[in-house]
C-alpha cells in the first residue's frame, strides 16, 4: 500500500505589516510628479495613501521605502530593523515617515513588537515625525457624523507654530476640562482650539486629528453641553 504524500502549500512571498489582514497583495505604482514619475505600493491601502499624497498640495515630494532604520536593543543586544513605507516632505520643508497597516491589525500590536518608541525616535532624530495610516484614515475620513477627521494640510500648517501639548508657559488656555474628556474617550492628546474645531494628535496612530465640539451653556445648570456637528449633507 503506497502513502500518498501531500504536497507543501507553496508559500507566497513575505508581505509587508500593509498587507497582512488586509486582503491579498496589491503591487504596482502610483504616477505622480512628486515622486519622480512612478511611486511604487505593495497593498490597496498604500496606492490609496499614495493617491492622497499626490492630490494633497501641501506635499511637495514622496519617497517609497526611503530607508530602513537599524539598531540593537540596549539590554540583550538583539538586532532590530524598520522600513517605513513612505517619506513625505512637505512644502514648508516639515517631514513625515508614513506606514500603512489595518486598523484591526494595529489596535493587536500598537508598539509595533516593541520597536515603536525606538521608530519615533530614529524618525524625531531625522528632523520628522511619524505615523501610522489605517483603512479609518484612509478611506472613512469623510464618512458619517463628521466628529474626527484628518486635519488638512493647510491646518497643519495653521497649528506648526503651536505647541500641542498643553501645559507650557507657551501654549494657549488650557481647553474646557469636557473637551479633555471627549479629547481622552477619542484616544487624543493636547488639544489646541481653532475656531470651532479643535486639533490634537491621535495616541494610535500619531495622525493631527480635527474633531468639531459645539459647546452650550446650559441656562438651568450653568454647565457646558457638548453638542456634535451636525451631519454633513
């Protein structure tokens, strides 16, 4: 009686953190000038990314993979090593390292394997800062009730100048303590106001966040109510 032998599943080629959970793999290039004609991506989420960069006019150039950060871990020595996806310089020269991973992925390991803190620094060592974009970001910014959204570029700008921690003899008022709440149950961090809008940073993914609070007086109690924005037609 003869075994029959299964054979092994092929195994594909190792996806990158932008393409597990997230589907199959999606490769190809994004034309735009910013990137020199042809911007490479390796999933659906990092040509959408892309295609936002090349629309957004506060982006002056993008680099895909433009470097790999090495390092060795100060306690057992190991040898440590991360590729973001993307470099953007933007056009006031401020520059920004993206990465793309799923939402579900990123909520099951936000230190990135412990290497997130070591990631933040070797970007803040470059003069630039970091961020993680998921699917919310991404494809859902305009989606629903308008509360949380990307800041744009030209807010970005508004709020460069501004500390976005709160607490410094620099920085503004210190928000109303409701607004610090909403603030912490949405997972952001020093909120600065502008206009109706205020602005703060995501604690998941370090994107500047816009969220809309309108604040009422209550004339019975005295206490401030918030009241969402309205939907957007």
């Amino acid at each position: 009686m003869h075994m029959i032998r299964q054979r092994p599943a092929i195994r594909s080629a190792k996806r990158s953190a932008s393409d597990r959970g997230s589907g199959r793999p999606r490769r190809g290039f994004v034309p735009t000038p910013k990137g020199g004609g042809l911007v490479p991506f390796e999933s659906s989420l990092g040509a959408d990314l892309l295609k936002i960069m090349a629309a957004d006019p506060f982006v002056a150039s993008i680099r895909a993979q433009p470097e790999t950060f090495v390092w060795r871990d100060a306690v057992d020595g190991r040898r440590h090593r991360y590729t973001p996806d993307l470099l953007a310089v933007m056009t006031d020269g401020s520059k920004v390292y993206r990465s793309v991973r799923p939402h579900a992925l990123l909520l099951r390991d936000t230190e990135l394997c412990g290497r997130r803190t070591r990631i933040e620094l070797e970007c803040a060592l470059r003069g630039a800062a970091f961020e993680i974009w998921t699917e919310r970001e991404i494809r859902e910014a305009t989606c629903g009730w308008p509360l949380l959204r990307v800041a744009t570029g030209a807010e970005a700008s508004l709020l460069a100048n501004l500390p976005l921690e709160v607490g410094s003899e620099a920085s503004p008022a210190a928000p109303p303590k409701l607004i610090m709440r909403i603030a912490e149950r949405l997972g952001l961090r020093g909120p600065l106001q502008a206009g109706d809008v205020f602005f703060a940073r995501s604690m998941l993914t370090g994107i500047l966040m816009a969220f809309r609070c309108r604040l009422d007086r209550d004339p019975v109690t005295g206490l401030l109510v918030w009241k969402p924005a309205p939907r957007a037609s």
